[in-house]
C-alpha cells in the first residue's frame, strides 16, 4: 500500500502532464481540479519546495511580464493563472540536479501579456501561482500578482499661488494623479529638487503637501509638484510663492537747528526694515515740522546778513522761473511739431481706398514729402530688449528717435511705399541686438514692414501665419518697423513637460517691448482637434532670458488679460498687446485626444534606374508643415502620387505603421525585408521632428516596366487609418502635381494703410459709432456678435474700450483676403439701426 500511494502522485502528474498537451487544455476551465493532496503516509521532507517563486509585477504598456518558479525535489511544475492551468506549450522547462542534495530540480517560466491581464481587468484580480509535483505529493508557491502599470494625466489637486509675510508658515497641497503603482512624490523650487534633509526648515507631509516653517526671501520661487512612478513623470502647474516683507519706521533723527523761518524738523526712513516683494509701505509721514521755541527764533532772524540772504534767494528764485517759463516755451513748440499729423485729409476720409503715391510738386513748397528712411523716420530702441531684474518697473522703456522735424502748420502728405532694402539689410539691423541673433537669414519665413497709426497686415506666404495691426493699434506720430518669422522647431529650444505635444508653429513678431494702444492679432494654424474634454491647450511665450512661459490656459482666459485667443477647427488667432515668441502646446486628457496629420505620397518624377522610390510623410497638418515638405521634395525631384489623406493619431503610446501591399511580382519586387515599418509614438506626438516619413524601395523587373498598382497603408494600432491605391504611370503621369503648387513667394508680404483691410475705413468707423453704445432693443455690438458666433467672447470684447473694434478685427484676420462683406453687411444691417446707410459713403465723405 505504501509503494501505491508513493506511485500515485508521480502518475497523476504525467496524466496531468499528458492532459494539457492535449486539446482538452483548451476547455481546463471546466475540468475540475486535478491537484491532489499529499498522500497519507508520504515523507515530507521530500515534498517539493519552492527556490524561486514568482513575486508581484506590473505590465509597463505592451510589454509581457516574465514569472519564474524554481522547486526541488520536483518531477512537475505548472502554473496556474485565476484558476486555470496554463497550457503546457506556453512553459519554458529547464531541469537539473541540486548540486547539495542531488535531487531533481525544475525551472519553469512563462510570460504574461497585457491583454491576458485585461480581459479580467475590473472583475477581478489576475494572479498566477506555481503547483510543483515529486513522489511524495505537491507544494503551492504563493500567489503573485500582476498589474497594469498606468499614471493618470490629472492631478487631483494642484499647489496655487501664495503671497505670505515674512516667517509666516507655507502649506502647498499636493494630490498625484491616481496610478498603478502608486506615485512617488517630489517637490521643485525653480526646477530644483527640494530635499528636506538638507533644508530642516522644509518637509513634506504623508499626503504630499510641501511645508515650510518659517517662510524666508529665499523661498520666494515658483514651485512645482512632481509625481512618477515605473510608467511616467507628470509636473503640476507650477505655483508662485512671494515671500513679502511690510515696511517699518527707522528711529527719528535728531531735531535740526532751527531755521530762517523759526521751524526746525527730524526725519526718519521706512527702511528697518524695508518693504521687499510688494510688501505695504509705511503709514505716515517721514518728515515732521515743528516752531521753534521765541528765544531760538529772535535770535537767528536777528542781525543785517539774514536781510542780504533773503534779497539773494528771493532773486535766485526769479531767475529760476524765468528760464522755466522759456524751457516751457521751446517744449511746446517742438511738441507741436512731433504731433502734427502725418497723413492729410484725403487719407482720412477715404479709407477705403488704397493710399496713393503722390509725386511732390516743385511749385507747391508747403508740401512736405516724407520719404520711408527707416534709419530717421523709426523708433529707436535703446539699451536691453529686457527690463532690469532689479528696476522699479517692470515695463519696457522706449526712448524716441527723432521721427519728424517740426512743420509748421502747414499741409503734409505721407508717401506710402515699400522699403528699398532688402530682407538681409533688414536682418542685419535687427541682429545689432542680441535678441534677434537667431532670427532666420532668408526670406521665405520672414515678412517684414513699417507700419503707422493707419496699421496693415504682415504675411508669411504658403504658412497660414499672418499679423493683423489693426488702426491705432501704433500711437500716433511714431512708425514701427515690424517683423514676423516662422521658425523651425530644431532651431528653438521648446521644453515639453509630461505628455505636451507641440501643436502649431512657433512664431515670432517684433520687436519686442514695443508700445501698442490695441491688441494685434496673430494667427497661426494649428494640428489638434479641439476638445474642451479632451485637451488642456496653452499658449506659450518665450521672454527674452530665453525661458518658455504659459501666458495663456485656453477657457480659463480672464477678459482684462493680455492674451486672449480665438480656437477654430484648423487655426487660432491670438490676441496680444506685446510682441514676441508664440507657440501653441496642448496636453492631452484623455485617449480621445488627437493630432490632424497630413499623409504624402512622393516618388521621383523621373527614374533612370531600376529602383523607384515611393516616400510616405506622416506631418503635421499645417499649412508651414507641407510647405516644408513640397519644398524639400522640389529638390529631390520628386513629384506627388495621391491625393493627401488626413490620419487621427491619439495618445495611446502606440506607434504609427506603414506598409505596402499587392506589388505586382511579375513587374516589381519589394525591397522591404519585413511586414511594416514603423514611427514610434514619441517621434509623431511631440511635434518637434520636421519631415517624418518612411521609403518604400520597389525595383523593377524590367527598364521597360512604367505602370505600378500597389496598395499603400497607414495605420496607427488599434486607432486611425488610411489606404492608397496607388495605380499610375511612373514615367508620365502628373495629374497629382498641380494639387500642391505652393504660391509665389515673391508676392507682397506686407500690406500698409487702408489696403490691409476688407472694411473700408469710414464704413468701420460708422459700425463702431453705432454699435458701441448700449442700446436697450439689443442692436448694438453684443448681437453683432452673435450673428458671427463670436458670443463666447462678449466679456473680452467688453474689457476693451471699442468691443465693435475688436469684433471687426477678428472678422478682418478670419476673412482675409476671401472675405465676403456683403455677409458682414447683412450681419450689420440686421441688427435694426435706424441708420440705414452704414455702408455707403457720400462723395463729399471721400
């Protein structure tokens, strides 16, 4: 009896054994368990025991987990995950020998998929465990757990900005994201790592809140909570500590000697201490007055010298208010001249005309003829681009160049006309200032002008990006020479946090620290489909230490702010009173979120080989983007073979795959030695890498060989894709080539005057008079701009002191150069004014 129980387990695992061979391994989930227990009478000293046993693990993305179990003496190891035996098929086995006991040893590994995992994901925990066999029964290992790795994008509460006194306590809250394995917290202070065993003032709590004691000048700082764990590292949004110190009184001086008007006085100074990072003043005054007492006063006004010092301050103090009243006097004259005006009453009162050139007349010398001399007639720029850490202001200061001489009260006409030098003498005035150095030399992403108070409009040809300078958005009597560059993503340092994707160009317009009485209008396109749900989109503004900052959280725009930004499906228009660097960056929320790109088929247009090249862009659907490609593939000699396709590409982490199929292999053979290739999900989502694509290498068979038929696919896994047909002749077919023919780029860039906008001058200047008043029946600029579905902007337009202006130069940037006034008339004429001739203009107006 006992050699039969010894034999039974050894034979019931190689029934067990020969079971999960079978295809009764498919239906195990039904079979009931066939783990017996240790047999009555076994000795447990060679029950098997386990040298490795399979421990926790999380799945990282798509990556399969790896478990191992190790047991001796063992004849038989199986795993079995939540209750199911894992086919045999699916064991890698290695047996030996313990070198100690010489027993019979086994390691078995198996790998765990996330999509096993998933299947359960929500009903239950998936688990494996380890059952080992010998001949005296079995021994279970424990049970392991695995997981899907994962970090939430959102934190469930983010540090805000502080303002405390001095030795006041500091508390800033921090909740990661939810996350599998739980994430790790830590703090920066202006990007620096904030160790609390190195600074006792500071710790972090078990929630994760950042401490500090007693607050220092030093703390002041940006702080950032950071939370990571195997899968990613997210950042907060970073929030602005001040550290403030209120001013106090020094002690009062002693009292001076009494002086000629029997007064003497003591002072005293707001500076023990002194008020620092915006901290209050000290309340009351800093001098204090008193009589003297009779004695002290007879005496000092006593005596023939007080009378000679008298009669001499009495005749300093006339000679001082005589040459007042003259300083006064040449000042207002010289101001009369800077503020005539610049442009004549036909300029004015025509604005809807372009403005003329008119040749100066040698019989009328009161003319005045004002030729574009951009090195007398703009403003010059003195000193640093940027304000002074430690200045009592923080705003740029301009110093004016000498723009016109003084002219009397005579007539004065303005000669419009482009600059006469070219864009590299433009550029290399620009680069006298270290700000401008990285400015591109060419012209194909540059435009250039000088603009007035009458405005215009700057334009980067085949890019989408344009600058609208709306009238009196320039004061008047000065002239700005602007620019506006569209600069390649590998030429700027963007830092993108997290999972930021870079979604538009990034743009420049300047000079920076320029003065503007109303905000300009930048517009730039954009690659993201714009989803208050799906995506956290901020625009960005470089400031001139070179740091990126966020001046802009689309949805969270207050109305008195300097930015201000209108998102449609493929372009944004951005309002802003100063100049600079912009780039728009979104942050996806969930996995619906998605990028726009444009799908390009080249190959050469002309094959003297074998070998033809067919080259698959994967950009973004931009207009600068294809620009670049088409620019790119005219100097390879390469022609389009498709119609572009638009692809959907999600933040799913999962790549992008191309392929070719159905070559015809009696005419072609593919060069390509696997199935697909592939752009990895990071080249595609960041946005920074130009010219993404992939080449398929076909060769044919015969030199005669010019008709090709293939399919191209694009696809991203488990997302978004597209197919090409591609059937066409190699050797003459270009009924693809006219679809991207990119326009001249020696069009006008800069458009100057009246001439920029759609709207004629006096018939905008009418709207604005008649709609910005409240009216109380509604037809007044709120319901203007509902008919241009502009309604979700009212409380912006209602900051500025013309709502209606600001409404007309949104339509202006939106509508140029296709506009279709009568469109906007009709908007304007259904709103019931009264005056029904708000778009027509008398003769005696022009």
């Amino acid at each position: 009896m006992a050699v039969r129980s010894g034999l039974w387990p050894a034979l019931l695992g190689i029934v067990l054994a020969a079971w999960l061979r079978g295809s009764g391994a498919q239906q195990s989930a039904t079979v009931a368990n066939p783990v017996p227990n240790p047999v009555p009478g076994s000795n447990p000293d060679l029950l098997p025991h386990f040298l490795v046993e399979p421990e926790d693990v999380y799945i990282v993305k798509n990556k399969p987990v790896l478990l191992v179990c190790k047991a001796t003496p063992a004849t038989q190891i199986f795993f079995k995950c939540n209750g199911e035996w894992v086919r045999q098929v699916d064991h890698v086995i290695e047996r030996s020998t313990d070198g100690s006991s010489g027993l019979p040893s086994m390691e078995v590994r198996i790998n765990v998929s996330r999509q096993q995992v998933e299947k359960v994901f929500g009903l239950e925990e998936f688990w494996c465990q380890c059952v080992a066999w010998s001949s005296s029964g079995t021994t279970k290992s424990q049970k392991a757990y695995i997981r899907i790795a994962y970090l939430r994008k959102n934190f469930e509460q983010e540090p805000l900005a502080k303002e405390v006194s001095l030795e006041q306590g500091i508390v800033l809250p921090c909740r990661p994201p939810e996350g599998i394995p739980p994430a790790e917290v830590e703090w920066l202070r202006n990007e620096d790592l904030v160790d609390p065993s190195m600074d006792p003032n500071v710790y972090i709590t078990r929630e994760h809140s950042l401490v500090v004691r007693q607050a220092r000048l030093a703390d002041t700082a940006n702080y950032t909570c950071v939370a990571k764990n195997i899968v990613a590292r997210r950042r907060s949004a970073s929030a602005a500590v001040i550290v403030y110190v209120d001013g106090s009184w020094s002690p009062w001086s002693k009292w001076s000697a009494c002086g000629l008007d029997c007064t003497h006085w003591r002072s005293r100074e707001c500076s023990d201490p002194a008020p620092r990072n915006g901290g209050e003043e000290c309340q009351g005054a800093d001098l204090d007055t008193r009589n003297c007492t009779s004695d002290l006063c007879v005496h000092t006004a006593s005596g023939p010298e007080d009378v000679a010092l008298y009669v001499g301050l009495i005749a300093v103090a006339v000679c001082l208010l005589l040459l007042l009243l003259v300083l006064i006097l040449v000042y207002c004259r010289k101001k009369e001249g800077l503020d005539s005006d610049v442009a004549d009453s036909s300029i004015l009162t025509s604005g809807f005309q372009p403005v003329s050139i008119k040749p100066s007349k040698a019989d009328s010398p009161h003319l005045l003829t004002i030729q574009p001399d951009l090195s007398t007639t703009t403003t010059t720029y003195q000193g640093s681009l940027c304000p002074r850490q430690d200045g009592p202001s923080p705003k740029f200061q301009l110093t004016n160049g000498h723009l016109l001489s003084p002219l009397g009260s005579g007539r004065h006409t303005l000669h419009h006309s482009s600059p006469t030098s070219e864009a590299e003498d433009f550029v290399s005035r620009l680069s006298t200032q270290n700000y401008f150095r990285s400015l591109p030399r060419g012209t194909s992403n540059m435009a250039y002008g000088t603009f007035n108070f009458l405005g215009g409009r700057l334009m980067i040809p085949n890019t989408g990006i344009s600058l609208l300078i709306p009238p009196d958005a320039i004061p008047r009597g000065k002239i700005y020479e602007i620019y506006l560059t569209l600069h390649k993503p590998e030429d700027v340092r963007l830092p993108l946090a997290g999972c930021q994707t870079l979604l538009s160009p990034i743009v420049s317009c300047g000079p920076p620290g320029v003065l503007l009485t109303r905000p300009v209008i930048l517009t730039m396109d954009h690659c993201g489909e714009p989803s208050p749900e799906s995506w956290s989109l901020r625009l960005k503004k470089q400031s001139c230490e070179g740091s990126w900052e966020d001046v802009l959280h689309l949805g969270e725009e207050a109305p008195c702010h300097l930015y201000y930004c209108q998102l449609e499906a493929g372009a944004c228009y951005v309002f802003t009173e100063q100049l600079g660097r912009f780039a728009l960056v979104g942050e996806a929320l969930s996995v619906a979120a998605a990028k726009r790109l444009k799908l390009l088929l080249f190959a050469p247009v002309a094959c003297t080989s074998l070998e033809y090249n067919i080259r698959v862009y994967c950009l973004h659907d931009t207009h600068d983007a294809l620009k670049e490609v088409v620019q790119l593939e005219k100097q390879l000699g390469g022609q389009l073979i498709q119609e572009p396709r638009v692809l959907h590409f999600k933040d799913s982490y999962h790549n992008l795959r191309l392929s070719i199929h159905d070559v015809p292999s009696s005419l072609w053979k593919s060069k390509l030695l696997v199935s697909y290739q592939e752009i990895p999900f990071y080249h595609i989502w960041n946005g920074t890498q130009q010219h993404l694509h992939c080449t398929f290498t076909l060769e044919r068979v015969s030199p005669s060989t010019s008709d090709l038929a293939c399919k191209v696919w694009v696809w991203q896994v488990e997302g978004d894709g597209q197919s090409f047909n591609v059937n066409f002749n190699i050797t003459k077919d270009t009924r693809f080539s006219e679809l991207l023919v990119l326009e001249s780029e020696g069009g006008v860039p800069a458009l100057v005057g009246p001439s920029a906008f759609k709207i004629p001058f006096l018939i905008r200047q009418k709207i604005i008079t008649s709609l910005d008043p409240p009216c109380s029946r509604g037809a007044d600029w709120r319901t203007l701009a509902q008919k241009l579905h502009l309604d979700s902007h009212l409380s912006f337009f209602a900051s500025k002191p013309s709502p209606t202006a600001m409404i007309l130069n949104l339509w202006e940037a939106r509508h140029f150069p296709n506009g279709n006034l009568s469109q906007l008339a009709a908007a304007v004429a259904g709103l019931g004014q009264p005056d029904a001739g708000l778009f027509t203009v008398s003769e005696a107006e022009c």
